[in-house]
C-alpha cells in the first residue's frame, strides 16, 4: 500500500513479511505486506485493519 507517491528512500522490516517504507524524511510511504493470503483468512481480504504503535 503506497501512502505517497515520494520515492523510497529507507526500508525496515517490522515484523517478518512486514515492511515499512520512508521517504528521505523519514516519513512513512509505504508498507507492504508479504503473502497477505497466508496471514489472513480470505474472507477477510476485502477489509484489512492494521493497527501501528507508530
């Protein structure tokens, strides 16, 4: 999920399969979410809530 279309400048691993990207300023852009399909049941596809202590 892109939050900015600002070019990636730094990437962290959060959680495994997790990832959060920063723009030069550190403000988050972006996070990804490696094989979604195995970490939530496919009913819930449509709506996923993610919950940060950012």
């Amino acid at each position: 999920m892109r939050l900015s279309d600002t070019q990636i400048h730094d990437s962290e691993e959060v959680k495994p399969g997790v990832i959060l990207d920063y723009d030069d300023q550190d403000n988050l852009i972006g996070i990804e979410i490696l094989r979604v399909s195995e970490r939530v049941p496919r009913s819930n596809l449509k709506s996923v809530l993610i919950e940060s202590e950012l």
